[in-house]
C-alpha cells in the first residue's frame, strides 16, 4: 500500500483558501480511529463527550486528565492520514496559564495528539495566546461550550440577539488573534456563522453552526446511533448501529442458550486415542 501523507495544519488552512470543506469526527479508541480514518476523515476529535458516550458521566465536567490521555493515545497509535486533536477536560485549563500549558503540553506530549482543544472564548485569549507561545497548536470552542452549559443557562443556542451574535463574534476574532488555528462553532445560528467564518483567518468548524462554516463536526455515536439518550437537532442519525448490534449480541445468546453454538466448524479437536488414554487416566 502506498504510504498515506499525514495531514498537516497548513493542509487544513489551504482547504479553507480553496472552499473545500473539512470533515471532523469524534473517536475515543483504537478502533474507531481506525475506522473513521479509513474513511477519510480529515480530523479526529478525542472529545471529552468521550465521558457521556464511553463512560456513562452525566456531563462532561467529570472527565480527567488521565482519562483523556487514556483515549488519545490509542487513537494516536490507529491513525495514519487525519489530524487529531486532544481536548482538554474541564478545570485542567481554568485556572492559570501555568495549568493550562502544563497540562496541554501532557496531552501534546505524552498523549501525543496533533493539537489540543479547549473552550471558551476572548476570556480565554490570553490562555490560547501562551500555549500557542508555548509551540502547541490550538483548537478554540465557543458559542454553546458543554463544559459551562450550566452557567449559559442550560444546552441552548448561543448568539442569536444583537448582542449576543456580537459577544460571540468578539470571541472568535480574540481566538483568532491569540493564534488559535481553528474554532469549534456550536449551535449558533447559521448567519452567525457564515459571518464570524468570512471574518476570521483561522478555520470555523461547524456542530449545529450550519453550512457555511469551513467544516463539520459530529459525535461518532450520534451519526452511527449508538447514543440513544438524547439526540440535539443538528445531529444526523446515519445509521442504526445500536440496533444492529443487539441484535447481533441476541442472537449470540440465543444460540448458546440452544447448543446451537459451537458448531463443529468453529471448534477444535485431538485424536481419539489421546482422548481414550486421557479417559483412561482421569477414570472418566
Ligand atoms: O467533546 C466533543 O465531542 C466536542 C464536540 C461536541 C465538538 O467538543
């Protein structure tokens, strides 16, 4: 096979000049790295939606460090073509740039990601600006961030009065000035959007931010339907993958509760004689 070329970050800005639009998914293993970059993703999001579709937080705030690093690393080690970005949980980034670049430079470093995510936005200017300094590429995250969804009253659109579409675009233009190489857009209205993306240099990649964006992101188990508790409205179910491996693991059960599992084609066998003299042995 021949060898695949890693995309870089300038790869990723010259698909913004040239209008051609970036896919960006979310994946939290070896396995599912494997497959969404066979696919031909362009980036890989290790999320920390990681804590509500891998491990049964209600939220994302509970997720850690080390849990982040636990999932970055086998996707690091399945991935040949796409960029992948680590996200930086909750409370490793919010209380001093100190923190921050520490704890970026951990997922960097030893998770080995290609960069690094985090939320929030002309507050944390100053945060994206240092470990930018730092030599570590980084992915902004505004409009309705999860990680403070409490104190924006809740998981709602973001941005659609006068002022706060302005708030919004000010965060943008703080994050592309501090050198964040791209932005996360999450549910803002389409127009918002299409604005903040013809303002910036930096790429605007859409979750609930519309068509205009420089690309998409989604939640692997929310495109394959593996995540059934709650669906937002800018996700599209593209497959019924929960159903279809019930149904698989049913009839796996079934199978074995009627001995019609193992059949003799998945089996191994001995001798008859070592099968006597063993009988023999054990007085069986
Ligand atoms: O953690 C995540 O999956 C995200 C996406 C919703 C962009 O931040």
């Amino acid at each position: 096979m021949a060898d695949v070329q890693k995309l870089s970050i300038p790869d990723l800005a010259a698909m913004k000049k040239e209008g051609k639009k970036i896919s960006m998914i979310t994946a939290y293993s070896y396995p599912q790295a494997l497959l969404v970059d066979e696919a031909g993703i362009d980036i890989i999001l290790v999320g920390d939606s990681l804590g509500m579709v891998e491990l049964g937080y209600n939220g994302t705030t509970p997720v850690t460090m080390d849990e982040m690093l636990n999932h970055t690393k086998p996707v690091m080690r399945a991935v040949k073509r796409c960029h992948v970005v680590g996200d930086m949980p909750f409370m490793s980034y919010n209380i001093s740039k100190e923190q921050a670049i520490t704890n970026a430079g951990i997922l960097y470093k030893d998770g080995g990601c290609d960069s690094i995510k985090l939320e929030g936005g002309q507050d944390f200017a100053p945060t994206v600006e240092a470990i930018v300094k730092a030599g570590i590429p980084v992915f902004g995250h505004i409009g309705l961030t999860p990680q403070t969804a409490g104190a924006l009253g809740g998981f709602k659109v973001q941005g659609k009065s006068l002022d706060a579409a302005k708030k919004v675009i000010e965060d943008a233009m703080a994050l592309d000035a501090a050198g964040a190489f791209a932005i996360v857009l999450e549910a803002i209205p389409r127009q918002l959007a299409q604005l903040i993306t013809q303002k910036v240099k930096c790429i605007t990649i859409g979750i609930g931010g519309g068509i205009d964006c420089d690309g998409q992101v989604l939640v692997l188990h929310d495109i394959l339907g593996l995540f059934k508790r709650f669906t937002p409205k800018f996700v599209k179910v593209y497959a019924n993958a929960y159903d279809f491996q019930l149904k698989a693991v049913k009839e796996f059960i079934g199978e074995v509760q009627e001995k019609k599992f193992p059949t003799e084609e998945y089996t191994f066998t001995m001798k008859d004689d070592v099968v006597q003299e063993l009988r023999k042995q054990y007085g069986l």
